[in-house]
C-alpha cells in the first residue's frame, strides 16, 4: 500500500509464497454420497481426509509462518513463569493493554471462566450476536443471551459497512428495563462472527461505551477477529485511512473493560486463547478457576511453544499487507459468486462468506433446515465442507422448544493463508453448480441431537 509498486497492479497477490506443502486427496461424487450417510448428513463427522476443500472453519485451520514454526523451537516448558508466557503476555498487552491477562487453551474455555463468575440466574448479557459458544456458555450459568445486533445486520442483501453494530438504543432500553445490577457486562463481538462476519465501526463501540458508563456497566470484546475489524475500520470508516492497525487495535481494546479471545482465529495460531479484563477482584476469581480446568496462570491450557506461536503471530496478523490480501481474498469468492447469481450476504465479513440457503431454497422451510441441505449438496458435488450457522445452530431454545433462526446461511469460512486463487476458483465453479440446481434439493429430518450445541453432533436423514 505505502509501495508504489503495490499500486500500480491490479492484482493483489498472496504476500507470502508456499514453504512446506500437504498433499489433498481427491474422492469420487459415489465416494462421497457414501460418507454423507454414514455421517449423518452432519459434516462434522466426517473424516477430514475425506474432504477436499476444507472451509467449514477459519478456527485453527490456518497456516502459520515461517517464523512462528522458529519460535515453536524457542517455546519454554518451564511450569510456572516461562519466558514464552512473558513474550505472549508482552505481545498480548501491546495490542490490547488489559492489567489482567489469563492465558486459555482457546476461546470458549475463557467464556466458560468468565461467565461462571459473573453469570447465573437472572442475570442477562447483551451482545451485538453471541457465538454459539458464548450463548451456550451465558446459558449454561441460567443466564439470558441477547442479541442486539442493528437491523440492517440481519438482512443478509442489505449492504452496509458496518452490520456488526450495536443497536446501541435497544442496549440502552435493555439495561433499563432489566436493571443494571442484573447485566454483568455488556459483549461486542468483532467481526459479528454469527451476523456474517461484519465489522463494528469505532463510533458503535464509542456509543456502546457511553450507554455502559451510564449505567455502570462494563464493555468486553469478543476480539476474536479483531485485526480483521480493524482492517474494516481503517477501509470503511471516516477519518481512519491509513492509520496504522495497531492503533486502530488499542482504541477498540481503549474502549473496553476486557476481552474473550481465540487465539485460534486473528492470533494466527492453531490453538490457544484468553481472558482480559482490568477488574482484580473478577480477575483473581477467573485465576482460581482456571487453576481447576486449564492450569497455572501462567501458561492456561497452552504449552510453552503455543504461547510462542501466538505472540508471533498477534505481531504478523496487524500487517497491512497481510489484511489487504486476507480481506481481499474473502472478497473475491463473495463477489463472484454474487456475479454468478448466488444470493450471499453483502458486503462479504472478513473471515468468510455466507450463503444466503433460506433466499436459495425457498422451498425448504426453515424447520427442515435448507443451510444443513446445502451444505450436504457441496460436500457431496465437490468435496467442499461448509457449516450450517442458521436453525440447526440456534434454533433449539433452553426450554426445548424450536424456532427458525433470523437467518439460514452456509458459512464457508476461509482458512488464514491456506488456499490459493485456484483452489477459490474451484469453490466457485462447485458452488454456482449447486446452486443452479436448487430445486432438487430437499429438506432434512434430525434423527438425533443432543440437548446444547446440537449442530456439533447431531444425526440427520434427508426428507422425501
Ligand atoms: C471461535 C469463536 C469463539 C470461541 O473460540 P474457540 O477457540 O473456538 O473456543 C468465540 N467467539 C467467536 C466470535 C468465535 O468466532
């Protein structure tokens, strides 16, 4: 960007060139029909070497660099007090400088600390759209989950620059209504993983903030996708081209009280976490229990060497070039495939794209779940893994009842600096096949789910 040379081309190319390679295997259109039954039509029971282009998620699948393998080496297995903990702690608090920092071996296990000491029964947390974990994390304590993303965020065609926003007057009516002393904290999540992976704009998070002071509430990110959200603002929001990431990092992280991370997403590792905040009393109660689960404060439930990968990779995922490709990357499926008559959800997010399955299969009802049939149909035509984020999600409820979710969207989810144009292109081809055969796809039956997080395990028949 700041390279004359970056401007003058169209093509924006991989920043990075292949160093180690893993071979992927093809199967048959039979070979695969066959692993769909056996798998109950759930994609996540399937053997990964029975799948061809992997984007059923962006979490850990991504690769890492050269020197993030180096720092692997320097990884120290010291117990208590490693230096590896104190270059993460160091990388960690340059972006976001949170006094407490609880190392976690990924994400939801830091939900799963926080919200056992601040939730419970009556309690309600905002959000602007919780991950499924984070929901069922909130739900697991009996306390409520809200989602309050703004209207624009739930119309998959409408375009806006930052659909991961906060309806910062429905938080406020919320708070009120609820009283403050029952909302232990208000969550942004960004990018809106859930919503489509949609940026939050410094603005939203300001009004959030200033909703939160007013009623003595405190704000944490679910930062997950941060560097992505910052990329986001620095493109879309006014006064904010050009600044350097970073900095458009530390005024996100300025404006919370702490923070969930999975260092498996933007930490650009394959495993790991934390828990943030500037509270020491909450803080010394997460530290207790993480003794319980995940183990000494100073390494969480990560090995040395991962607190090493992930500092590296928190200094290599805030470069420019590094963003402008990744964004752009996720952008070039989304607009071909919208090219090609796809209906997606627009602007593409960051980390993956969404296809629209209730526009695409409107004779599907959302009860016979038309994203889990989708999906299906581009594994089996191409050997493509995509994840149902729709009813089979979030649409069985704590009380066992069931509704359609807002939206039924096929995440395909784009693994960090993993596939290349080519491998894209097929995605593509496979993609607007299915979808120009839409009619003869049919709905699908549960046969057997378990009570939370069903769309992990649960087993599936297609409908007649
Ligand atoms: C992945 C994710 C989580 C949970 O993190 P894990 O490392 O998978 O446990 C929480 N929130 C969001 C937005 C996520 O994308």
């Amino acid at each position: 960007m700041h390279d004359a040379g970056m401007q003058r081309w169209h093509t924006i190319i991989e920043p990075f060139r292949i160093h180690s390679v893993e071979p992927m295997r093809s199967t048959t259109v039979e070979e695969r029909a066959a692993r769909l039954a056996e798998a109950g039509f759930n994609l996540f029971n399937l053997h990964a070497d029975d799948v061809l282009i992997d984007l059923l998620t962006d979490s850990g699948t991504g690769a890492m660099s050269r020197d993030q393998w180096a720092a692997i080496q320097r990884g120290d297995e010291s117990y208590a007090g490693s230096p590896s903990w104190y270059r993460f702690l160091a990388a960690v608090q340059t972006l976001f400088p949170f006094e407490h920092v609880i190392p976690t071996h990924q994400g939801r296990a830091a939900e799963k600390i926080l919200f056992s000491v601040i939730g419970g029964p009556g309690k309600v947390v905002p959000n602007n759209t919780h991950f499924d974990t984070t929901r069922a994390n909130v739900e697991f304590t009996g306390a409520e989950a809200v989602d309050l993303v703004i209207a624009e965020g739930r119309q998959p065609d409408l375009v806006h620059p930052f659909k991961g926003n906060m309806d910062v007057e429905a938080l406020d009516a919320l708070i009120t209504d609820r009283g403050a002393a029952n909302v232990p904290v208000v969550f942004v999540t960004i990018t809106n993983n859930s919503g489509g992976g949609q940026p939050v704009s410094l603005a939203n998070l300001r009004a959030v903030r200033a909703v939160c002071d007013r009623h003595g509430v405190p704000l944490f990110l679910d930062g997950c996708r941060f560097a992505e959200n910052a990329w986001f603002i620095r493109e879309r929001e006014d006064g904010q081209q050009g600044r350097p990431v970073p900095d458009i990092v530390r005024e996100m992280a300025g404006l919370a009280d702490g923070m969930t991370m999975s260092a498996k997403k933007d930490g650009l590792a394959n495993i790991g976490g934390w828990l943030a905040m500037n509270d020491g009393v909450i803080a010394a109660q997460c530290r207790n229990l993480l003794i319980l689960t995940e183990g000494f404060p100073t390494y969480g439930g990560l090995a040395g060497r991962d607190l090493e990968a992930i500092a590296q990779g928190l200094t290599e995922v805030v470069d420019e070039h590094y963003l402008q490709y990744r964004i752009r990357s996720t952008a070039y499926l989304a607009d071909a495939l919208d090219a090609a008559g796809v209906p997606v959800v627009k602007p593409a997010g960051g980390h993956a794209v969404y296809l629209d399955a209730r526009a695409l299969l409107p004779h599907i009802a959302p009860l016979h779940y038309p994203g889990q049939a989708l999906a299906a149909a581009l594994y089996r035509e191409g050997g493509i893994r995509g994840c149902e984020i729709g009813t089979v999600m979030f649409g069985r409820h704590p009380d066992g009842t069931e509704t359609p979710a807002a939206m039924d969207l096929v995440r395909l989810a784009i693994p960090r600096r993993t596939y290349t144009q080519s491998h894209i292109d097929y995605v593509i081809e496979v993609v607007t096949f299915v979808a120009s055969r839409a009619g003869e796809l049919r709905g699908m039956r549960i046969v057997d789910e378990p009570p939370a997080l069903r769309h992990f395990t649960a087993r599936f028949e297609p409908r007649d």
